[in-house]
C-alpha cells in the first residue's frame, strides 16, 4: 500500500457523495456503494477484508467483489498522490546567493500597493508583465513589495521581499504566473494564502453587487464574452484567475488584463479602439495570438456569487441557457482549480458550491447573452 492513512471527509450531493482525501487535496464525486470501499482502501485495510465487506453488504459474488476493490484501488493508486508542484528547493530560501543582471525593472500600483518587480530575461518579462502593463507607474522611490522573476538554464524561480516562493522548470512556467498572481492577491487583500478558499481558472463578471462565475475550456470564449460584457455597462472582476476569499465566501477582483484571442480582434476593436494598436503575443506553445484588454476596475471589490454558468461558443448557434447536474459542474469545476488544502476551506467550497445554480450556456447571439447576464445579475434567481 502506498497510502499513508490520510483524513478522508464526506459530504451527500444529490445522489452521489463527495470524499474529500486531505493528504493528496484530491476529490472525488463517487456513488454510494464506491463510498465505502473507497474509506477502507484509503484507510489501509487489506483488500480480502474490503472483498468480505462487500459481499455482505451488496450480496455480490466474491469474483465480482474482487474485481471491483482492484479496481478501484488502482484508480486510487493513480489519482491519490500528494499535489506536488514540480519545484526544487533551494539550500538557503531565505537569501538569493547570486545576483545576476536583470533586464527589467517594473514598478505597478494596483489597489494603492506598490510593487518594484525586476526580471532576469525578456522571457520572464513577457509571461508575466503584458497582464499587468496597464499598471505600469513611474519609479516608486519605497516599494511596498519586490518581487524577482529568474529565468535562467531552462530554470525559474520566484523571489518575494526577498524570500523564494518556488523554482521551476521553465516548460512549467504556467506554475510560475499562477504563483505571481496568487502572491499579488495576498498583499492587495492583506491575506495569507490559507485564507483564501479557492481560485478558479474563470471570468467573474458583476454589477457591483452580486457576479457571475464563467467556466469553461480554453477557447470556449470566456474572454471574449467578458470583454462583450464590459462594453455593455458590467464590470470584470477578473478574466481567468478569480479568487474568492474563505470566511466570507465572496468573489474578489484581480485586475489582470483580459487577453483577447486573435479571432475576437476585429468583434472588439470598434468597442475598444485601444486593442488595435496594442502589442501582440504570439504564444507557440499554446498556438495562439493574443492582445491584452485593460479592466475597468481601479478599486478591490467583493461580491458574492449568483451562478455558475458553463460556456461554449459555437458558431451559428443561437443562444441556449439550461439547468445543469450539479454532480457534472462539480466534475468540472474542481480539475481546473486550485482549492485550499485545508479542513476548514475544504468544508467551506463544497458548502458554497452546493448551495449554488449551475447552468450549462451554448451560443452566438451576443445579445441575447448579454440579456441574460443583466436578468440573471439583477433577478432573484
């Protein structure tokens, strides 16, 4: 066994269960019968006991008891693993042993918190500065934070005042943005990270009261629509990197550019004349060209959250809003965030979650999209 008796807890949803195994912060929507098997496997219990515990209480044979603890407890082999981030450490975090030269040197104001940000290569630059330019300021002569971005020998790593955040190989430098962002979201709420319940990889749109949570795959338009929304009187909490705090369960801005994909340029240029001459990213990696799209927001802002809508853009086709299954929002919402590794935030985002509407939005129609996100905002749904 490989499993080293990690707290299992458990929460009814709908007619499924949701197990939350705290060691690997890993969760899993399983049926009632799977439920368990799955605590006895976790648990270490020796597989011939789990074969007799379910030939008893599911009056099945014992070949096909077998066949099903093997089976999941090979799925549980795979999938219960720690969550590490591919990171070394180094011997001494606390001090940085060499200078190198840095290229760059960016001072941002965002919220009324400073930052001095310095980056060792135009590489380093160009992951992290484009989503932030627009908060570009002069020289600030006493920074509230330094943070330093190395790049070096297919190697990165994170410095803030002065302490290593993590390192990283480069071909993981997705690790590296998410962790400037959530380093940005401590000081301009003043929250260390454990008081943070979860961020989703989503767009937060509001009317300054209440949100809307868009979710969805890369390119399914979430940018695109928010960027729509923004140019119809609502306001962007954030684009793809929506945090939302834990003891008050309210969705926060971030004020990160929206990045515009290349085949929304011409649909939003005449909404905003500014993105024809900003400066584009050619990601090759990803194979997309984008350009970054300002929010309209200066100030923070906490509201709570109405709806989880999942989107698709589908050309020509129309606009559909329905109801969706809680138990496949959850089985879609969960891979593509980070959620807080504690107890107490873990019980906090499935309360949270399950008290909320899920819908499922295929369309083209602009306006009629539009419609809904003013009805759904400012109706009691």
């Amino acid at each position: 066994m490989i499993y080293t008796e990690p707290s299992v807890l458990s929460w009814p949803f709908g007619e499924k269960t949701i197990l939350w195994l705290a060691d690997a912060n890993k969760y899993i929507l399983a049926e009632t019968p799977a439920v368990e098997v799955i605590n006895r496997v976790v648990k270490g219990e020796d597989i011939d006991s789990i074969m007799h515990f379910c030939t008893d209480k599911f009056d099945i044979p014992s070949e096909q008891a077998e066949a099903f603890v093997r089976n999941i407890q090979q799925h549980l082999n795979e999938y219960l693993q720690p969550e590490i981030l591919p990171q070394k450490q180094f011997a001494n975090p606390t001090t940085i042993q060499q200078r190198p030269v840095m290229v760059s040197k960016k001072y941002y104001l965002i919220y009324g918190i400073s930052f001095f940000v310095e980056y060792e290569t135009k590489e380093a630059e160009l992951l992290i500065h484009p989503k932030f330019e627009h908060l570009e300021v002069p020289r600030v002569q006493s920074p509230d934070h330094h943070f330093q971005v190395f790049n070096s020998n297919n190697e990165s790593s994170l410095w803030v005042d002065e302490v290593l955040i993590g390192t990283w190989n480069w071909n993981d430098n997705h690790f590296l943005s998410g962790k400037f962002s959530m380093q940005v979201i401590q000081k301009i709420y003043q929250q260390e990270e454990n008081e943070w319940m979860a961020v989703f990889h989503a767009a937060g749109i509001t009317n300054g009261e209440s949100c809307l949570i868009f979710l969805g795959d890369s390119g399914n338009g979430k940018s695109t629509l928010s960027a729509i929304l923004m140019a119809n009187g609502l306001e962007v909490l954030a684009d793809d990197f929506l945090p939302i705090e834990s003891k008050s369960e309210l969705v926060c801005s971030f004020p990160s550019a929206i990045s515009v994909k290349h085949k929304a340029f011409q649909l939003l240029i005449p909404k905003f004349p500014q993105l024809e001459h900003a400066t584009e990213i050619n990601n090759s990696a990803a194979g997309k060209t984008f350009r970054h799209l300002p929010t309209n927001r200066l100030q923070p802002l906490r509201v709570p959250c109405k709806a989880l809508i999942f989107v698709k853009y589908e050309e020509n086709a129309g606009f559909c809003l329905e109801k969706m299954p809680g138990e496949e929002a959850f089985e879609h919402l969960v891979p593509d965030s980070w959620i807080s590794p504690t107890v107490e935030n873990a019980n906090r985002f499935v309360n949270w979650f399950a008290h909320l509407p899920y819908y499922r939005m295929i369309y083209s129609d602009n306006e009629q999209m539009i419609q809904m996100a003013n009805k759904m905002l400012n109706d009691d749904l």
